[in-house]
C-alpha cells in the first residue's frame, strides 16, 4: 500500500498560553519537519491534524507551546513531549 491519511489527536492543555494567540501544539513525526498546529480563534487551540504517510512505522510525539517563555519573552516556552505513539501502515 502507499501513502495513507492519518488524524492523530490529543487531549488538550488546559494552560491558558496554549489556548491564545501564540500558543498550540508541535507534532513531531520521526524524519518529517515538526508541524505546528496554531491556536487560530476561539476558546481553545485545535487538537488534531490529519497528514499523509508514507507506509512504514513513525513514531509521533505532541507537545504544547505556549506565546512566552518563562522571563516574559514571546519565545515559545514547549511542555514536555507526549508519550511515543508507534503509527504503522502497510
């Protein structure tokens, strides 16, 4: 089989610099560019995002970020990363 759609999803953070402008979600796929998943509106960012893989096994890691770091900068300040979920498509 080739290349498949695939929605990973998470349970969100409830920390309110996720929630608002400059804030949301890093997913990182092994070999692939991290994609960001932006807060865009509303009362909380976006939890999911659907990409396309090839066949194989990729291990998918999510982590929060928020607009500041810890001195009040707007460098994005990440959470720890999630649990490695093992992703297999024939």
């Amino acid at each position: 089989m080739g290349p498949a759609a695939v929605t990973i999803a998470w349970a969100p953070s409830r920390e309110a610099s996720v929630n608002r402008p400059g804030g949301g979600y890093e997913v990182a796929i092994g070999g692939l560019e991290p994609i960001d998943v932006p807060y865009a509106s509303g009362t909380a960012a976006p939890t999911s995002t659907t990409v396309t893989l090839p066949s194989g096994t990729h291990a998918v890691t999510v982590r929060a970020y928020g607009a500041l770091d810890a001195t009040g900068g707007t460098t994005r300040t990440f959470s720890a990363a999630s649990q490695v979920l093992a992703v297999r498509l024939k």
